[in-house]
C-alpha cells in the first residue's frame, strides 16, 4: 500500500500538523499514534507518541526509523479497523 504523508492545519489549534491521507480522511499520525499506546496499555500515551510519532513533517524525517516504527504501528491499527 502506498503511503501518502501530508501536512495539514489542525482545525482546533491552528497548528501544521503530519498527517496521512487514509482512504477519504487525513489522519492526524501522532494522535493516532496516541490511541495505539493507550490502547496496549502504556503509560503516558499522549508523551510518548509525541516523541516517537512527531507532529510535523520536519521533526518526522529527523526522527528516523522510531519514526517509521511508529507510522507502520498506526498503518496496522487502521488496517484491522
């Protein structure tokens, strides 16, 4: 499956965003990423995905192979949907 990584403007903040465009949605990849560590039961989801999954598109690319981890454990996620 392809991946198409985007930025977009979160709507509540005002804020650029990574996301990934999912069928017809974009997907906001470090909130989602959230709800995969909560959903495992990890303790401070929210810090975590922050650090692993960032919210922009520079800080993605920096961030290296945790950074793909993370964005093929939210590919997952969204694939058992």
């Amino acid at each position: 499956m392809q991946r198409k990584l985007v930025t977009f403007v979160d709507p509540h903040s005002g804020e650029a965003r990574l996301g990934l465009q999912w069928r017809d949605s974009v997907i906001d990849l470090s909130a989602a990423y959230a709800g995969v560590l909560q959903q495992a039961g990890l303790a401070r989801p929210e810090q975590r995905a922050g650090a692993e999954l960032p919210a922009t598109m520079l800080e993605f690319l920096q961030a290296g192979d945790v950074a793909l981890d993370a964005l093929n454990k939210v590919i997952q996620a969204l694939k058992s949907l």
